[in-house]
C-alpha cells in the first residue's frame, strides 16, 4: 500500500531525507517515518518520485499509521501556512476507500508563526567512536557493563539557544531501551552498546516526538541547557552484556541524532 502527493516532491539540498513540495515555507521540510519509526524515502511509482510505500495491503480493514515531521533547514523560516494532499492506494489496483482519490485521501498542514527560535549547526555530523576491546571476564553477568569510550557533538548555536538531542537507534529504528541493537557487520554476539549523558544512559526512540492517546506529545529529547557559540556536548560509550551467552567478536552499533529546540 502506498501515500502517493499530488506534488511533485523534491529533496532539500544538504539532505538525505528531508523534502518539499508546492506551497511549502522556505526554511522549512518534512521527513516521513512508518509506524515503526523508520525513515521512509519515496519510491519511483509511474516515472516520478511522490509516492511512499507504507507496507503490504491485508485483504478487508486496514489501519495507517506513521509519522509526519517538519523539520528546520536553515536559520530562517518564512510565516505562514501550507498544505498538501496525498492519496492511499494499491500500485496498479484501486484506491483504499470506495475506489475514487478523493474518498481515499491524506491531507498534511501546518501554520508557521512568526517566531524567532535560536538554533544550533552541528560542526561534525557524522561521528566514529573507538570502543576498546574487552575480554568476556569483564561482563560475566547479563546487565554488566564495562570499559566506556568519551565522545562529543560539537555545537555552533546562536545566542541564548535551547537545544535538546535525541538518539535513535540506526539498526531497529524502534528500539525504545537504553541498549543499541548491534548492526548487521557485527560479528560479536550477546553484548549491546549504551551511550550515556553524564552517568545516564539515553533511551533511544524511533522519532523525537511521540504523539499520545490524549494528544499530547511525549519527547524522548535531553535537555542540553542554554548554549551559545561553540559548545560541546559529552557523551560516553559502553558495552552491555545482554545475553545469557557471548560470542566473541566485533561490536558495531549505529545510532542517528535530531536537534529539537524549545
């Protein structure tokens, strides 16, 4: 089944998976994720790239769900409003609804006021951290952690900005505990890796924001203080015995990072 745009929909430059399309804001993008958390890119469906595939069709109901984000892609954002329509089929069969496009529509929106946020450029976007190697003495128990390697994200942030972080999980984009699942090149088996925030380790979620029951929204985002200038973020490493057994080998973790801004 997929959500196929009215609009032709583009990539924004310096981006891989944000977008735009007629109407919207400058300064301003989407991203779209599953309902697992995972960042959908669109699909060639008819010669174009507007559609999104978000899984196979069930014979009889179906429930969609997924996320929707806007994110920030540069330092201005024009005010105003946008929308913009998009339609549930199958590929070559029918639309969800009665069969007609316009019984089987999605219609996205948002307001932008007129608000200055001070935000944050990230300096060095793509982090490699060492982690040492450790014999399996050091986590004899399942839950024992050991040998932590430090790390920092480097901010340059406008003047009196307020940015959180959140971190999530590459590999299984809904994970929602504190242990990264170990990535496919992985050749270790029964340990996971934490990444801490002082002396806690950061719970990963499949997006920054999750929408709850009531409507509320619920963000897994940490509190990095007001920063301005060139500030540094530390954060630290370490491996997590998950398993009753251990398999010796390479340890390879992957977590992506948002800015998010009050």
């Amino acid at each position: 089944m997929t959500v196929t745009s009215a609009a032709a929909i583009t990539l924004v430059a310096g981006f891989t998976d944000v977008y735009t399309t007629t109407g919207m804001s400058a300064g301003v993008g989407f991203r779209m994720r599953g309902a697992d958390g995972s960042v959908m890119a669109p699909i060639n469906y008819g010669g174009t790239f507007s559609t999104f595939d978000i899984g196979p069709a069930n014979v009889g109901q179906n429930n969609i769900a997924g996320r929707f984000e806007l994110i920030k892609t540069s330092n201005t954002i024009a005010p105003g409003n946008a929308s913009f329509s998009t339609h549930i089929h199958v590929p070559g069969y029918q639309f969800a609804n009665g069969g007609t496009a316009a019984a089987s529509t999605i219609k996205f929106g948002y307001v932008m006021q007129p608000t200055t946020v001070a935000g944050c450029t990230v300096t060095q976007t793509d982090l490699a951290v060492t982690m040492p190697s450790v014999g399996a003495r050091s986590l004899p128990t399942v839950g024992d952690t050991a040998a932590g390697s430090s790390f920092t994200i480097d901010l340059n942030c406008e003047s009196g900005a307020k940015p959180h972080i959140s971190l999530t999980d590459a590999t299984t984009p809904s994970n929602q505990s504190t242990d990264l699942t170990l990535a496919p090149a992985s050749t270790a088996a029964g340990v996971g890796v934490q990444v801490l925030y002082g002396a806690t380790p950061v719970t990963f979620a499949p997006a920054p924001y999750t929408s709850m029951p009531n409507g509320t929204l619920s963000s897994n985002g940490i509190d990095l203080g007001t920063r301005s200038g060139v500030t540094r973020v530390s954060f630290s490493a370490r491996y997590k015995r998950t398993g009753a057994s251990m398999t010796p080998g390479t340890v390879r973790a992957l977590a992506t990072f948002t800015m998010l801004y009050q």
